[in-house]
C-alpha cells in the first residue's frame, strides 16, 4: 500500500516523530503524547498490514518487564537521599567553612562553589538540591561582596549540574537501563570526565581572576573567621560524612558488594542519619522529601512506559532499519556519526527533558553505535555530558528556572541567562575532549584480561584406538 504515492512502511517512521514532535509543540505532557502517537499509529499500521495484531501482544509484557525491574528501584532511592540531604543542613556546612577557607584569594567563593558542587552532586544525585542550596547560601554573599552578576549566577548554575554526570548521577542509571549496560561501569566510566568538569570550571575561575580580578574579587578581613580550630571543625564537619556517605553509596558499587539499588537504599539510611545528627529529622523533612520522591519517580516510570509504547510500534514498521539507513549516510564514519549524534542531542535538549531524551532517542541509536563498534559504556557517558547542557540552556534550562526562583529580585534574568553562556560552552568542550581522547572514559574500567580470540590455541588430543575385538563368522 502506498501513502502520498510512496510505501507506506517508508513514510511510516518520519510521520510518527512528526506527530510526536507536534503534540509535544502543543504542550501535551510527553508521556502520554508518547503513548497517544504510539497507539495510534499501530492502529493504523495494523490497517496498513504493516505488521500483525499479535505484535501489539507484546506490549503487557514490556509494561511487565518496566515495573519489575529491579534497577529502577534506584532511582526513587537516590531521589530521596537527595531530596533528604537538600533539607538537613550538609551544603550549609560544606558552603561556609570552604568559602572561608579560599576567601582571601581571587575567586575563592567561586571555586568553593565548584567544589561543594561536586561533593553534594556526589552524595545527592540531583540538580535542584544542588543549584538551590548553594543559590540561597552563596548567591547573597558573592553579591554583597561584589562578584560580577553573571560570574556568580553561572558558576551556580553550573556547579548544580556536575550532579549529571558525577556519580550516583540518575542520568547515569537510566543511561545503563536504556544502552544494556551495567550501572557500575557507568559510574566507573563518568569519574575522569567528573574531574575533568570540575578542572574546566576552575580554570576559567583562575582565568577570570588573572584577566579580570574585579570580576571576582576575594573576601575582606572583617568577613573572615579566624583560621582556627574552630573553621576547621566547621570544614570538617561537613567533609567528614560527605566522604562517609560516599564511600557507602559508590564504594560498595564499584567494590562489587552492593548492586546500585542497594547502595541507594543504604544512602537513604545515611542520608536520614546526617539529618539527625544535625538535628534537622523532622517529620516535616520526611513529609516533603518523600512527596518530592514519589513526584519525580512517577514522572520516570510514566514517561518510560509511553516510551516503550512508542519505541514497540516503531520498531514494528521497521523504524530501527529506517534511523540506521538515515544515519548510514553520514559522512566521517563513526567519528562523524558521533558529532552529528551530539549536535542533534544539543538540539533536542532546548525542548525536551533528559529523561525524554533518553527514553525516546537512545534507545533508536545504541545499535547504530554498537554497529559502527562504539564502546556503549563511552557512549553513554558521552551523551550524559552533552545532557548537562540541558539544564544550561537559556530560556529553558532547569538549573536556570531553579536559581531564579530563589534569586533575589534585584537579579536580572538577562543576567543569569547571559552568565550561564560561557560555562556552557565549558560543557561542550568536554565533550569534545571525550570524543578526541576516549580513555579518560575507559581507562577507569575493569573490562579484564584482554584475549584475541585468533591466538587461543586449543589442542585436543586424539581418540583411543578401538580395541581388538574378535571377528566372528
């Protein structure tokens, strides 16, 4: 059968992603516009003879497969240790006591900020808790202190979104589900580009001081402490759990004695016992942090089941074959593949969720990568970094949305939006440097002895003789 004088089964996968794109356009919530286009067009395919009833048979048992799988059960986890550290005082601590101990120098509260970026993405997984805990502790100081506007809203922002790809990043995890891959090589893949984030970000804090110190100026003696005991307790204070916590959340991970759910559920264990010993276990926290939980975890498990819906019916016209023939004429091989992967992923993060993004289109292009002989692990990793710059993008970016919902009125949004360009630029950088050097992924994973198959030599040793037996007439 013919559509617009063409195979039908040819036009079938480019209507479907107009469609979506064009609920999506109306503001329809992108779970159900991914279910809604899905149905719909196995309705119609079915009609077209394009594939069979029984095909859609199959769509119970992924819903299944969805909600017993046992990975995602880490997610929530996570979610709530975020949501209960953002509530019981941790960024407070780890804020004061290191921007007091760099505040002498150019630029100190901009590189503590980058810092306890880091740390708190290392222990929370989550974006918001980051970029508004530091906004409502930092963001007054560097403005009563006279940090250039834009300096101090962008390194904010940006310090909130290292949480993407430092571990136990929820990017990561879903990354893992979506590519096939274990969570822990995820992890152990994503700490070199971590240190490489962090390293980019201070370097243009040093840059900006060295060129344009008034920018960033440091700290007058009348608002430093005394560097005694005392600021060392406070640094102490909140560095000592922070390493405590990490090591039960990811050391048990990549020491092989807990699979990433159970680290999560450990973190929430530790997570509840910070917010003790701060004395901030209040069932107010509990309340918030589990209705925070229990919101995000449905939007996941919502939008994966739409995705499923729609990834079902568009491998069942044959979209797989349709996106690898597309990409096949990309010039450049594997290398171009990837530039063109990244440039349309960028492209999409203007309008679409992180989650969006990888439940819609990675799962569409992990065979041609795996195909063209990418490591999937690097690939991941890979996509992870450039999805930070999701949450970067002026207007739509998250983090953005985050601190200007907490920033005082006297902060321009022009200012925040022009502050966050240049770091996410740094954030494209290292994406570059990923793409031109693939061992600061690989170098951190234990892929075990390396054996070329063509060299295994296997002798096997020849029968017995049979024994003599007597012939009978």
């Amino acid at each position: 059968m013919t559509l617009l004088g063409l195979p039908s089964e040819d036009l079938m996968p480019p209507l479907m992603f107009g469609g979506l794109i064009l609920f999506l356009l109306f503001g329809f919530p992108a779970a159900f516009s991914l279910a809604a286009v899905g149905l719909a067009f196995g309705f119609v395919s079915i009609e077209l003879g394009l594939f069979p009833e029984a095909w859609l048979f199959n769509l119970p048992l992924r819903v299944f497969n969805i909600l017993s799988n046992d990975l995602l059960l880490a997610i929530p986890f996570f979610t709530l240790m975020g949501a209960i550290l953002e509530r019981c005082g941790l960024a407070e601590d780890l804020l004061e006591g290191t921007g007091q101990l760099f505040g002498k120098i150019p630029g100190g509260l901009a590189y503590a900020v980058i810092i306890v970026g880091a740390i708190l993405g290392a222990i929370t997984g989550t974006v918001a808790a980051s970029v508004i805990a530091m906004g409502m502790i930092s963001l007054p100081i560097m403005m009563r202190y006279g940090y250039d506007m834009r300096i101090a809203t962008g390194v904010i922002a940006a310090s909130g979104t290292i949480t993407q790809v430092i571990p136990p990043s929820l990017v990561l995890i879903v990354l893992g589900d979506q590519l096939g891959q274990s969570v822990g090589d995820m992890y152990a893949g994503a700490i070199g580009p971590s240190f490489l984030q962090v390293g980019l970000f201070i370097l243009f804090i040093w840059l900006v001081s060295i060129f344009q110190p008034h920018k960033v100026p440091p700290l007058p003696d009348e608002a430093l402490a005394p560097r005694d005991w005392r600021l060392w307790w406070r640094v102490l204070k909140g560095m000592v759990p922070s390493v405590v916590l990490i090591f039960m959340v990811l050391g048990t991970i990549f020491m092989g004695l807990a699979t990433p759910t159970e680290a999560g559920a450990m973190g929430v264990v530790g997570a509840v016992v910070l917010a003790a010993v701060n004395r901030r276990l209040q069932w107010t926290l509990v309340r918030q942090a589990m209705g925070s939980t229990m919101r995000i975890t449905a939007m996941v498990i919502y939008i994966l089941i739409g995705a499923t819906v729609f990834s079902l019916v568009f491998q069942g016209v044959d979209g797989g074959i349709w996106i690898e023939h597309l990409l096949s004429y990309i010039p450049g091989g594997a290398t171009g593949f990837l530039i063109f992967v990244n440039i349309f992923i960028f492209l999409l993060a203007f309008f679409l969720d992180f989650f969006e993004i990888a439940f819609i289109v990675i799962p569409l292009l992990a065979p041609v990568a795996k195909n063209l002989g990418i490591d999937l692990v690097w690939f991941g990793v890979l996509i992870c970094i450039n999805l930070q710059t999701s949450f970067m993008h002026p207007p739509f970016g998250f983090a953005l949305f985050y601190l200007r919902g907490i920033a005082p009125k006297e902060v321009l949004t022009k200012d925040i939006y022009l502050g966050a360009i240049p770091w996410l630029g740094l954030q494209l950088v290292l994406v570059a440097i990923v793409i031109a050097w693939p061992q600061s992924v690989t170098w951190f994973l234990d892929r075990g002895p390396k054996v070329d198959p063509a060299t295994v030599v296997i002798d096997v040793p020849p029968p017995p003789p049979p024994p003599d037996v007597p012939i009978f007439q």
